[in-house]
C-alpha cells in the first residue's frame, strides 16, 4: 500500500505576536483546516535544535496534579509538516512587511 500525498489547506490564519518568553514562545495563531477544523491557540515558538520556529499545539493542564493533556495535535507527518510550513510563512511574513 503506497502513502499519498494528501495536500492539506490551511486557511484564515491569525497571528498575534508576543513579548518572547523565556521558553521561546513568540506568537500564538489561530487557523482552519480543510475548511472543517479550527484550531486556536496553538503557539509558535522559536525551535532551538534546528533553528527557525515550530509549532506546539495546545494542551490543557488538569489539577490538582497539573497532568497535561493534548488538544489537538497532527498524527501524520507529511499533514504536521504542511501546517508548520504554511503557519510559519504566515508569521515570517508579518516582518517582513515591517522592514519594507
């Protein structure tokens, strides 16, 4: 059985730049997926292995023993990559306006 290549479309992203944080973090977005999921409050931090920036998907803490679990996040890697790649030029893209 071949993997295709499933092209996905990631629409109505929204940016909203921070203050960096100590952990790197310097924007949350908001976006669709294939005109069906919307993902919010996913955050794009700056990636310390291999330069550049990813995306850490949101997760929700359960007290009292802070457990953490995931919100959503992308099971296929060619889909991840997709995303990362269309959300990160969107957000490179904010600066680049700025230094014009």
């Amino acid at each position: 059985m071949t993997k295709s290549k499933k092209t996905v479309k990631i629409s109505e992203i929204a940016i909203i730049p921070i203050t960096p944080t100590p952990k790197g973090i310097v924007a949350f977005c908001n976006f669709i997926i294939d005109n069906s999921y919307k993902v919010c409050d996913a955050a794009i931090s700056t990636d310390l292995t291999n330069g550049g920036f990813r995306l850490i998907y949101p997760i929700k803490i359960i007290p009292p023993k802070n457990q953490t679990i995931q919100i959503f996040y992308p099971i296929n890697k060619i889909v991840a990559d997709q995303i990362q790649t269309q959300v990160i030029k969107k957000y490179q893209s904010l600066f680049e306006r700025k230094e014009e």
